[in-house]
C-alpha cells in the first residue's frame, strides 16, 4: 500500500486531501502546510508519493530530478493562474499535475494514477503549461536538450508506435504522451512524426 506525505497552503484544501487518501485506502504518514515541513518530513518520512502544493514543491521536484532520485513519486497541485510554475512542472516531467481548483474526482484519478506507477497531467494544466512553454519559444527562449522520458517517447514514435502504444510501454497516460511529443517536435525542430522517423539516425533516436 502506498504511502503518503500532503503539503498545500490552505488548511482547508489540506484537509480534504487527506480525505482523499484515506478514501482511496492508501497510507497517510504526514501533512503539513509549508515547505521546510514538507522537506523535513519528507526526509523523515520517505514517502512513495508526495502531494504538493506547486508552490511548494517545485524547489523539491527540481533537485529530485537534478539528483535522478526515484521517490517519493510527485504530484503537484498548482494554481490555475500560476503560468511559469504549470510550465515548469510539465517541463521538469512531474509525476502529476493537476489544478488546484479542479473537481475533486479529477485531483482523485490523478492521485490513482501516480499511485499505480503512471503519469497523469490534467489536459487543463498541460494546456495551460505548454502555452507558456509556447511562448517562451515563440519569444526566442533556446531549446534544451530532451529530457530522458521525451527521448524514450520520440525513439518510440520513430518507431512508428502509436500514442496508445508508447503509453502502455511507459506507463504514461496518451495525453501525457502527446505533451512529450508536442516538446520533442519543437525541440528537435522537426513538423511531426513523419518527419520524426525519417530524421531518426540523424536526430539520434536510432
């Protein structure tokens, strides 16, 4: 049974996050409401999951993923107008990301999907994200290299795997799949999977 460690501003957000997961049957081993609390009991604690408050979490999600470490899984809630956290979530690949004023039911299948080893990225998140994202390219912003998922998913899709097929392979969700897509193309400069698979050699995805 997975374990669990929740950090959000609000008391009240808080508590029904531990509702959450006690209704869902997992394992609740801290709460708390601010990010040195959230470090510490992390620490203490060694979750499999953290629930964050984005605006808590991403100084964690950051060197969690400059170290390569593989827990606690992170699921972050973010504000809905917080442009350059959703894009940094998406971005730095957390392990879900949903809105913080999301219907309940949504932060839940998100929480069921992280639990059971997938990413799961609200389409509202992850279009307001990419939209960021967008317009920091369209601003000039210099690509980095691909992360090692969207290297896993553009090796795929040269493949020629469909979205479905590389989800199940990853243990990602098809949306989740078309957001790394969508980062791959504009990265590598290329106009679709097409383009993609011919390109593969070159592009060293082959």
């Amino acid at each position: 049974m997975a374990r669990l460690l929740i950090a959000d501003r609000l008391p009240l957000l808080l508590a029904g996050l531990a509702s959450l997961v006690e209704d869902a049957g997992l394992t609740l081993v801290a709460r708390c409401g601010d990010a040195a609390a959230a470090e510490r009991l992390t620490a203490e604690h060694d979750p499999d999951i953290a629930v964050l408050d984005a605006a808590l979490g991403l100084d964690i999600l950051r060197r969690q993923r400059a170290d390569g470490a593989a827990r606690p899984r992170l699921m972050l809630l973010a504000d809905a107008d917080a442009q350059d956290a959703l894009a940094e979530a998406v971005e730095l690949e957390a392990d879900g990301l949903v809105l913080r004023d999301a219907p309940l039911e949504r932060v839940a299948r998100c929480l069921e999907a992280v639990a059971a080893g997938e990413q799961w990225i609200d389409n509202d998140a992850l279009r307001r994200g990419l939209g960021e994202l967008g317009r920091r390219e369209a601003q000039g912003a210099r690509s980095r290299p691909l992360t090692k998922r969207e290297a896993d998913v553009a090796r795929l899709a040269a493949k020629g795997l469909r979205n479905r097929d590389i989800a199940a392979a990853l243990g990602l969700t098809e949306g989740t799949v078309k957001l790394h897509l969508n980062r791959v193309f504009a990265k590598l400069r290329v106009d679709g999977r097409a383009a993609l698979a011919a390109n593969a050699r070159e592009l060293g995805l082959a």
